[in-house]
C-alpha cells in the first residue's frame, strides 16, 4: 500500500507555523515513501477564506520547497459531491432535517481514535449532539467535507495537529455512517508554544512562514528547524539535509508534550546554514533580499557577522549608499580631539601608494601612535565617518572594499558636519 497524505489548509489566514510544521511532516512522509501528498484548499468557510490568503499559502509552500503531488484542489469545488452524499445519509435515515440544516444521527456508545501519536482516545458519544453536516442552503459542512474528500482521496495518513483531535470523533462517525470500512491512520501533532509556554503567536516573534521569510531567515534553515518541532531523530541531532530528514522521519518518534517555538534558536540555526553557503550563492540570496545588485565584496566581509539576511542592509548598506549617521553615535565618538584624528587619518589614506586592508591598517596605526591614544579613538571616527555608526564589519577591509575616493568623500562630510555643529 502506497502512502496518501494531505496537507489541508484553510485559507483563512497566512500560513502559520505550525501549518508549515503539519506540511513539512506530511511531505517527509511521501517523500521518504515514494506516496502522494495531495494539497487540499478548505475553503467551506466561505466568509474568511479568499483567494489572496491561498495564494500566500501557497507562496510560502514554494518558499519552503515543499512541492506537492495533486492539487491545489479546492473542496467548495467538490461540494456537488458533498451534496450527493449528504442526500444518502438522509435517504437512509442516518441524518436528518432539522429547520432545514441536515444533523447526522450520533450513535449510542463510544468512539475510539487510534492515534499514532496520541495513543488510543476514547470519546463517550452522549457528549457530542446531532452535529450539522449541511446549513439550511445547504452547503456543506467541515466535518462532512472532511471525511468525504479523504475517502475519495484515498488517503492513508491524515497528520494534522492536535487541535483537530476533538474533530476527530464526528469525522469518524460520518465515516462510519458513509460505510467506510478503510480507516486512515491519524497521527495529531503536539501544540505549538512560544519559549513562555503559551500558544504561539506574533507576540513571540514570527509566527507565519511570511514573516519569518520578511525577518531574513532562509528555507532551508526554517525547514530544518521545524522538522525538529515536536520530532527528533536523537538526543544529540541537530543540523539535518534534507535527504536527512527525508530519511529519518517517522511518526512513530513525533513527541506527544507541546513543541516550542523559540525564534533565537532558529536565529542561531540561521547563522550556521548561512556561513556554509558560498560567497556566491550568498550574495544571490542578500541580493534578492535587498533587491540590490553587486554586493559580492560587501556580502563577503559581512558573513561572519550576519545571522539573517535582514542583518545585512542596517551593517553593510554604507557600502552602497551613505547611511545617515546614528546621532548617538555621533555623540559618543565625535568629542575630544576627534575631529584632528579624523583628519590626520583622512591625510595618511589619502597618501597611501595602494588601498588595501594591509597598507590602511599601517597607515591608520600611525596616527594611533602619532596622536598617543588608544587604537579606538582613531578607528571609531573613521567608522563613523564611512558607516554612519560604530558597528561595521572590519574596519580595514571596509573602506579597501569601500574605495579611497568614497571613503575620503564620506570623511570630508563628517569633518564639514563636525565643523558645522
Ligand atoms: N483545514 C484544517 C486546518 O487548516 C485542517 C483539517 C485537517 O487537516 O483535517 O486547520
């Protein structure tokens, strides 16, 4: 028996992480098995689905490159079907008018879900009333749709997370009331928390696959990071390709206690994937963040202190354009003598025979002795002057990647504004 899986958003909002978490699991699955994972697009709710938040859902799937094998499919578009089998539930009295809703008839006993994850739940069925599978216009319900686009779908894995689970008894009844005799085998994922033990959400930092796109994070990275929420390989694994996790995935080792978000790990996380990629491929990935062109030599002195691509622009945008300068900054470095190191360091480059990090580094150590301070008092005036702040990548491989004329020019301003003030 080959794998079916779905990835069945609702498209009533972005693409949540833990949504991204529920497709990547399903993925791995038919990935790692040679199945189908069929996209599946729950728009019953007619009110709060449009076809923008699809249109994210999807973008962020592409992001993430998680590719799937049927669909899109759009259940309103399989409602004529719904209909044909809400007819025969009432033709055969197993659900019935009520002020024109139609209500399926729920059993005396129990149900019990088999839940790979979760174990074996027991529901008592007098806790669940007649349940609406129709309105009285006679569209079709979530619960109805569900079971019938599973069956018809085939699908043998339904991986979804854990606020499903109470959904889970109604969906097997109508299942049951349909004469379904193939159960698929439900896996609920464990709920999603910030690192303060609340459920996830903006407060925590990104909580959609958009936003942490917007935040400089890569795919990768991301897809890495939540393969490990709620699911680990060992006590030790971190760093997992994705023919890693294609292999290694398994339901059987997903966790039942709550998955927690926590945006500084992935951060870290991000750092680590985006220093092993090389210079090329970097600065593909800053240039299309920035949407600027020719940062290779920026891209390349920032590396070791960038962790997201966002980082890039606030630490390395001077060597594109001037940055306006941090007022704070100003304050702190442009005071005592500033100004005639500033100068005496402006006159050493400007006489230097080659600009490069080793003969600028010579040159602006001279003046550090020539004015007998300490190496900062000349280094941060100088930073300042080409950055705008006193964070910048290595200050001698920033004005050689600089140039001399652009350096000098960004100096003269400083020394004018300097005066000015
Ligand atoms: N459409 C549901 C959701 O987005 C998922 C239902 C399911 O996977 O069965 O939460």
């Amino acid at each position: 028996m080959s794998i079916r899986v779905r990835f069945a958003p609702s498209p009533t909002g972005a693409l949540h992480i833990g949504g991204a978490r529920t497709a990547l699991y399903n993925w791995l699955l038919a990935r790692g098995s040679d199945g189908t994972l069929v996209l599946r697009i729950e728009d019953t709710d007619r009110e709060r689905s449009t076809p923008e938040n699809v249109e994210q859902i999807l973008d962020a799937l592409r992001w993430l490159e998680l590719d799937w094998d049927e669909g899109p499919i759009s259940q309103s578009d399989r409602a004529d079907r719904h209909r044909e089998e809400i007819a025969r539930l009432v033709a055969e009295d197993k659900a019935y008018l009520d002020d024109g809703a139609v209500r399926l008839r729920v059993p005396e006993g129990q149900t019990t879900v088999e839940d790979v994850i979760r174990g074996t739940v027991t529901f008592e069925n007098e806790t669940i009333d007649d349940f609406v599978i129709a309105r009285s216009d006679g569209s079709p319900l979530y619960n109805l749709a569900v079971a019938v686009d599973d069956r018809d779908m085939e699908i043998t894995h339904v991986v979804r997370g854990d606020d499903h689970l109470s959904n889970t008894p109604r969906q097997l009844m109508v299942i049951e009331a349909l004469g379904i005799d193939r159960l698929p085998i439900y896996a609920h994922l464990p709920l999603m928390h910030g690192p303060d033990g609340k459920k996830l959400s903006k407060r925590h930092g990104a909580a959609s696959v958009q936003e942490l796109r917007e935040a400089g994070y890569l795919p990768e990275a991301v897809r890495n990071y939540i393969a490990l929420l709620g699911w680990g390989y060992d006590a030790e694994s971190t760093f997992f390709t994705t023919e890693e996790l294609i292999e290694r995935f398994s339901l059987e080792r997903v966790s039942r206690s709550p998955a927690v978000f926590d945006e500084q790990k992935l951060r870290w996380m991000n750092g680590r994937y985006l220093r092993e990629l090389d210079g090329a491929e970097l600065t593909r990935r800053v240039e299309s963040f920035t949407g600027r062109t020719g940062l290779g030599p920026a891209v390349e002195i920032s590396r070791e202190k960038m962790q997201t691509l966002s980082e890039f622009w606030p630490m390395a945008g001077f060597f594109v354009e001037a940055q306006p300068y941090d007022e704070r900054a100003w304050a702190k470095v442009m005071k005592d003598g500033a100004v005639e190191r500033l100068g005496l360091a402006r006159a050493a480059l400007a006489e230097l025979a080659s600009f490069e990090p080793e003969p600028i580094e010579a040159a602006l150590r001279a003046v550090v002795e020539q004015t007998e301070v300490k190496p900062r008092k000349v280094f941060q005036p100088v930073r300042l002057a080409i950055s705008g702040t006193t964070i910048s990548p290595g200050i001698f491989e920033s004005l050689a990647v600089l140039g001399r004329d652009t350096a000098l020019e960004r100096i003269d301003a400083t020394l004018a504004r300097a005066k000015d003030s």
